[in-house]
C-alpha cells in the first residue's frame, strides 16, 4: 500500500458494456455519461494522487484540480470519477487533450485559461475502509454524504431511478455534450477492469465519402484496415471527420481488389493531395502527425472521391466524429457531393449548470 492511502494505486476502474437501449428489468441507478478523461482519486497521508484510466498519474497534467481535491476530500477516500472541462458550448474534450503537454510552463498556462473539473460518480473506499464489495446503492450513499459539501471544481454526478427521467437526459443532455446514460445495478459490487455497468450511447447515421484507406497493420497491401472518411463542408471543402475500420478479415481482403480501380491516378485531382505541406496543426488531415499520434504508422492510400457509405457514429466532437464510426453498408444510390455536414443532426445546447442540477432522485 502507497503510504497514507486507503488503497494502493493503481486499480483498474470499473468499466461498462455497450446496450443499445436503457435496460428496465432489474434495479439500475441511471448516471449522465461524461465524455472526458476518467480518473481514481486517492485521497490520504495529506496527498492526492490522479491515476488516468489506463493507470498512469495525472496530476501534473491538471495541477488545479490536484490542490483543489486535496482541500476538498478528506482524509482515507478513493473516489472514481471524470475530469472534464465545462464551457458555454458544453464540454471541451479538445482542451482536455491540450493538456497532455510535456511543458509544465504549458501546463500551468491552460490550467489557468481553462480550468478542469471531477465530476465525482463511484466510491472505491471512505473513511480508510474499503467499501469496493458494498453495493452500488449503499456506495452512491455515502458518496453523497462525501460530497455533501462539495464546491466547484469537484462535482457529483446527478443520479435517477427512474428509467423515464433516464431516457430524457439520454436526449436532452447530449446537447451539453455529454455521451449517453450508463445504468449500473443497484447491488452490483466495484469491479476493477470488468464491464459490470451498462453504456447506452447516442447512435445515429451518416452518409460519408469513402476518401481513402489504410492498410491493416498486420497485411500492407493485402488486408485494407480503416476507411478514412470526409464531408463536405459549406465551402465544398472536403473535410477528414474520422475513420471506419470494423470488417472481417475476408472483407478486408475483398476490399483489395474492389478499391484497385479507384486507386489509379487518384491523387491526380484529389482534396487532400496537399495534406503533407500543412502545418502540424492541421492534424485532421490523413497521415499528419501529431503527439497523439507518435509512433503510429499513418500513412494512407488515396482513393478517386466516387465511393460513398453509410456509418453509424454516436455524437460529433467539433467537427469530427467523436470515435470511429460503424459501417453500415454502401450507398451506391448517392453521389458523394451529397455527403455534407448538412445532413447531420444537431443537437440542442444545454446549459451544464442543468446537468449539475439535475439531481432527480426519483
């Protein structure tokens, strides 16, 4: 055990399995789902310690939110939550990005543009005791008495019973760019690493032009990989909004021999044939580096602009699409001039001060 914590860092947080409705049967506590970075606060021996979902340290990326939970949790807790950063536009999952920056000078001048919050949903341990084998609802409990006091920039996650209300913030929420609803069993005990909790997610579709592929890591130039997908935007400019890449290896394969005509001469006239001369900024483009990206192999094969699919994507990060889509099948019916951001849905801003208030125990 690290000394002074309740528990030893790292723990694997719990984790949940996608369900494409909220599920009724049962007793489920029905929580937003934030789309930031998920963190394990350990609070003891007058310290803090920030471990990332992959159980690396986050403090130095977020020095603010290390000396403010260390004034506002006590003593002997591990709390499971997620760090976000809350806007007038909603949640900013670029700005969180910003600060995975190796400059602490960097750092320390985000942390004051833009200042992090932890919005606080699980209790691994209270009081030095570890509450990880107590049900969901006796946790959800004393978490609220934890927090009871709770100041800005710590937060705790409104909750429901109600399977409605769950399905209303589902809709009205997103707008305030949360991710969906996750429903956890009300007796279910903290399971390190295990998808004991349930993710339901926005989910709609898109027609996008199919602009290009990458090869498949483990067969260039027999298995294609991903798909790289673009939209056109009001100045009928093509813009990379993300990537598809879930086939079988017998699709990948058949994907060779179908996309070799479209391969001839296709950087000849194509959108994207200047990508390379860009500044490192423009790292929405295929196969620009960034430091997200290092060590990746990125590079692509361009494809003539003819081919058009459907995909399934959950909710739109800026400009993109948050994660990489699910290919839905292909829309030989229409010309890729129709794919543009015009045919996505919008969603309705919702304030976050809202969501905090949105405590709905019913």
């Amino acid at each position: 055990m690290v000394s002074g914590f309740p528990l030893a860092p790292p723990i694997a947080p719990m984790l949940a399995k996608l369900a494409e409705a909220l599920p009724v049967a049962g007793e489920f506590l029905y929580e937003p789902k934030w789309d930031g970075f998920r963190a394990l606060v350990f609070r003891g021996g007058g310290d803090v310690f920030i471990q990332s979902r992959d159980q690396r340290p986050l403090d130095r990326y977020f020095p603010e939110l290390h000396d403010a939970l260390a004034t506002a949790l006590p003593e002997g807790c591990v709390v499971d939550g997620e760090i976000v950063i809350a806007t007038p536009g909603g949640l900013d999952f670029d700005a969180l990005q910003m600060r995975l920056h190796p400059a602490a000078s960097r750092v320390a001048t985000l942390a004051r543009a833009t200042p992090a919050q932890f919005v606080a949903f699980d209790l691994l341990a209270v009081d030095g005791r570890d509450v990880r084998d107590s049900p969901q609802h006796e946790r959800r409990r004393e978490l609220e008495q934890l927090l009871q006091r709770a100041v800005p920039p710590l937060y705790l996650t409104p909750m429901t019973r109600d399977v409605q209300l769950a399905a209303e913030w589902l809709a009205r929420f997103e707008g305030a760019g949360l991710d969906g609803v996750i429903a956890k069993p009300e007796g279910g005990v903290y399971a390190p690493g295990k998808r004991a909790m349930f993710k339901i997610k926005h989910a709609r579709t898109a027609d996008c032009v199919v602009a290009g592929f990458r090869w498949h890591k483990n067969g260039p130039g027999t298995l294609v990989g991903s798909l790289l997908l673009g939209l056109f935007d009001t100045a009928g400019v093509l813009q990379h909004v993300g990537v598809t890449s879930a086939f079988t290896m017998a699709v990948r394969r058949a994907l060779v021999a179908e996309f070799a005509p479209l391969r001839e001469r296709a950087l000849d006239e194509h959108p994207w044939r200047e990508w390379a001369s860009l500044s490192e900024e423009m790292t929405r483009m295929p196969g620009a580096q960034s430091r997200w990206s290092a060590g990746k192999d990125l590079s692509w094969q361009p494809l003539r602009i003819e081919r058009v699919c459907e995909v399934k994507y959950d909710h739109m990060q800026g400009d993109r699409f948050r994660h990489a889509a699910v290919f839905q099948r292909w829309r030989a019916d229409k010309p890729p001039s129709d794919c543009t951001y015009a045919q996505l849905e919008v969603t309705t801003p919702y304030e976050l001060e809202k969501v905090f208030g949105a405590t709905g125990q019913r």
